[in-house]
C-alpha cells in the first residue's frame, strides 16, 4: 500500500466572486453541510417565471423569503433534514431583473437535537458533470463525520432531464441554456447562497468529490473570499489555458488500458465472454440488438460499461456478474442462442444516459476555457491504432478493451436517450468562447488552507495531472494513496474525510 502525506505548497488570495451552479433537473446543483449539525443541500435548478427577491434573512432560523423558502424539519435515522429553495438567476452576467430565473433545491442535513445550534457549514460539491448527489437515509459512513464536525449541506440535485431539454425550440438555444450550467455558475450560486443562509455570511467548508473538486478549484480562483477551508477527493483538475481535453485523454487511455489488464487478470474466464458477445452483436442485424430502451447495443456501447465498472471499488464484480448474466439458456432445442433481458437491462443500468444525460452532452465541456474540444475523446482513441477496436480484437483473438470516462460522437446515434440532442451535442463540441474556469495567478497566492486526497491509480483524474496542479496551488496539502480509488470517500466510510481535516486541523502534522 502507497501512502503519503505530502507537504503543503503554498496559499491564495481573494479575485471576483463567479457563479455557482449545479447540475440538476433542468438547471443546477448544490449541496451544503454546516458543523455538528450536517445539512444537506439539494440545490436543483429549473426554469420559474417570475424574478422573486431575496431579503437574505437566516436559513438555520427557519426564516424564509421570498427568493428562499425554507421547509420543515423532517427525520431519517439520526438525522434532521430540511428543504430549502431558491430562486437564482440563470446568467449572473446579466442584470438580476433581466435574467431569467432558474430554482435551486438544497437539503440541509444535521446530527438530531443539532437543529437550533449555531454551527459552520461544510459545502458539498458532488462528482459529474451532471449527476446529483444521493439523498441521505442514516447517519453513517462520510456523513456521520461530518456531522460530528459541521452543520452540514449536502446538495442533491437532479440532472436536467431528457424530457425537460426537449422543451427547447432548437439545439441552438438548449446550448445557449446549457453554457450556464459549468463551474463558473456553480460557484456563484454558491455565494448566492452562502451569503443569505448565514446572517454573518461567514466563509464556509467546501468538501468537493471528482468534479466537484474541479468546482471547488473554480471556487478558489474567483472566490476565495467565502472559503474557509477546501477538502478534494480524486478532484484536481487540468489547469491549462485552452481546452486540455487532449491531455487529458492522452494519460486517460493509457490507464482505462491498465484497468482492462487488471480486470482480465482479475476474471480471465471473462475474455472469451466478452470476445462472444461482440461476435455476436457484429454478426446481428443492424450491427447489435435492441436495447430495453430502444436503443442499440453494438460492441463500441458495450465497450462503454467500463466507464462505471473499471474506476471504482466494486466495479470489476459488477461487471463480472453482470456477464455471468449474458446469456439466455437454450430451453428449446434448437432455439438461438440470444442476449438476456437481464443483461440487456443491465448494460443501461451501468450506462445511466437516460437519466444523466448532461453527463454526456457536457463532459468535455469542462476542460473548456476559450477553446473548443473537437470531439477530443474521438480523436485521441484514433492515437491508439486500433486497440479499442472491439470487433477486430473479437476476431483476432486479444481482449476487447472497455473504455472509460469519454464521451464520442456516435454515441448520440447509437444511444436512444441521447438521440435527440446529436446536434447540440456537436455545437457545445464546436463551441470556442468558453468562459474561464481557473485564475492561476490567483491559486499561486492562495490563503485558504485546502489538502487533496489524490489516488494513485485514478482512472477518472490522472495522478500526474493531478500533481501538476497542486504545484499551482499555494498552500495545498496532499494525501497520496493507492489504498482507495477513485470512490474514496464513499467507501472509506469516515476515514477519507477524516484524514484531510486532519491535516488542516493540526491533528496530521506536515513532517
């Protein structure tokens, strides 16, 4: 087992306030934990109609106001919960009467008979883009450390879905909407509601897991001022100027190749398996088989799983008893041999773009500053001279390769839920004037104490991508380990959260 901590680097120093949007249901997502008391924040943003006020009156005091409304307290197992939504404006560029509003659902959660105390609040930022954080159902794992630390707000939001983006007239306007839906905005409507669910707007704790460390990256470039601590999990980003999707990729592929090595190695019986049903799907009618959903399963979807089955704890066992499933047994003699239902159903199960679909449409979105991607996925798995072509590693005998976390163009033919946004999709791939995300300048002097768990063998975020950017960021303190993957936090129960807080709480000296 690797482990190290490693020393800090420097600090930084307060820029302009951004914006703070979440990926939610039609709009965007926030979470937020105060201490002791843990508070769950969902913030899930969707279009309103009218532009309310708000007075900034105390959330934790169960004030309301026009533009947040605050619900009842309500349980799980030792836990309170309570609703809040606010109405926010969709562009903060625009002028607040002029820009359309968009609604923000957060859930604060806290330790019983914590509700009434004054705690610090511990912000939320869940991985994506695009996928809402879970609500809470117990006092445990993660989540009960932070309610033995903070008042804490987890941001549950939902995604917009595939039937609310279809109320768009065009693709051109759904990309118009979707812009507002990055890093930049989550920030903003961080602030926006930091400042009104404090009285004293007091800086808060910001805990961000994958892309939501890249959020709270954002978060210490242009708004630092309400930070008082930040803690990454498997979240630092890409700095570069431009788009930095290709280098992204570029170390990417190399490891989704030694994820498929572990696997295989791991499930040897499974190569065969694999190699079956990619014959199979190339040999059938249209070149795969109907999914559930109307979509096709060809080798390249198939090949999609290992986004979910080869970068976090549990996943190569869920891809193994999944294919122990592929098959229908022959109970007739002489019927085809054909896929199971089951299998089938579980291929989108591990897929989720029905119910994800930002995911897909704005992944390479976030490597975007003033750039655009160009389908980088596309082009960077063309470098690799065919060892993710899955029907000729059928044909010839070797592994068939899963990929990992890319998104690729045909998968907006190909999958059934993303259909009807192929042509967006390809103006958000085109798009050039993107917003900047990161101010490195800023994170060179930067004064918030922040420590990063970084996982060794990452899929999702390269380790040595990961280290270029701590180097950018003054003051960082970093947990190098190969005891976790890219689920960490998850999976550890308390025990991730709890070494970082160690580390900015003197508990975890630097030498």
């Amino acid at each position: 087992m690797l482990t190290t901590n490693a020393p800090a680097l420097s600090f930084i120093k307060p820029f302009l306030l951004f914006r703070f949007r979440a990926f939610s249901t039609s709009p965007r997502t926030i979470s937020i934990f105060p201490a002791t008391k843990l508070h769950s924040f969902h913030s899930r943003r969707s279009r309103v109609c009218t532009f309310i006020a708000m007075t900034g009156n105390n959330a934790t005091a169960g004030v309301s106001s026009p533009e947040h409304v605050a619900g009842k307290w309500y349980s799980v197992p030792d836990l309170r919960l309570r609703d809040h939504r606010f109405t926010v404006p969709l562009d903060y560029a625009l002028d607040r009467d002029v820009s359309p509003k968009i609604s923000l659902f957060a859930r604060e959660v806290v330790a019983v008979g914590k509700e009434e105390q004054s705690l610090p609040y511990l912000l939320f930022l869940q991985g994506g883009p695009g996928f809402e954080c879970r609500g809470p159902t117990e006092s445990s794992g993660w989540i009960n450390k932070a309610c033995e630390e903070f008042r804490r707000g987890t941001g549950l939001s939902t995604p917009l879905s595939v039937s609310s983006m279809l109320q768009m007239k065009s693709a051109k306007d759904l990309v118009d909407y979707l812009k507002h839906f990055r890093a930049d905005s989550i920030v903003n409507d961080a602030e926006f509601i930091r400042v009104r669910l404090d009285p004293d707007a007091k800086p808060w704790t910001v805990l961000g897991q994958s892309y939501g460390g890249f959020c709270a990256v954002t978060y210490l470039s242009f708004a630092p001022q309400g930070l008082k601590q930040v803690l990454l999990t498997g979240g630092t980003p890409p700095l570069g100027n431009g788009c930095s999707a290709d280098s992204v990729y570029r170390v990417a592929f190399e490891q989704v190749i030694r994820q498929n090595e572990k696997y295989y190695k791991r499930f040897p019986q499974d190569v065969e398996i694999v190699r079956e049903i990619v014959k199979h799907l190339a040999e059938s009618e249209g070149g795969g088989v109907l999914l559930p959903s109307g979509g096709i399963l060809t080798p390249r979807v198939l090949q999609l799983v290992g986004l979910s089955a080869l970068g976090s704890s549990t996943g190569f066992e869920r891809l193994h008893y999944m294919l122990e499933t592929a098959w229908d047994p022959v109970i007739v003699p002489g019927a085809p041999k054909l896929l199971s239902y089951c299998f089938l159903k579980a291929v989108e199960n591990f897929l989720s773009f029905d119910t994800n679909p930002l995911y897909a449409l704005m992944q390479e979105t976030i490597y975007c500053q003033g750039a655009s991607s160009q389908w980088s996925a596309q082009r960077i798995r063309a470098e690799y001279e065919g060892k993710f072509d899955a029907i000729k590693a059928a044909k010839e005998g070797h592994p068939v390769l899963f990929t990992g976390e890319m998104i690729f163009p045909w998968m907006f033919d190909e999958i059934h839920a993303l259909k009807p946004f192929k042509e967006a999709a390809n103006l958000l791939a085109e798009k050039k004037d993107w917003t900047p995300l990161y101010n490195i300048e800023t994170l060179k002097n930067n004064k918030v104490p922040v420590a990063a768990a970084v996982y060794y063998e990452d899929m999702y975020v390269n380790f040595k991508v990961a280290m270029e950017t701590a180097s950018q960021i003054a003051g960082i303190r970093l947990w190098i380990t190969n005891e976790y993957m890219h689920s960490g936090l998850r999976d550890a129960g308390g025990k991730v959260l709890d070494h970082l807080l160690g580390m900015l709480n003197g508990k975890k000296p630097l030498f």
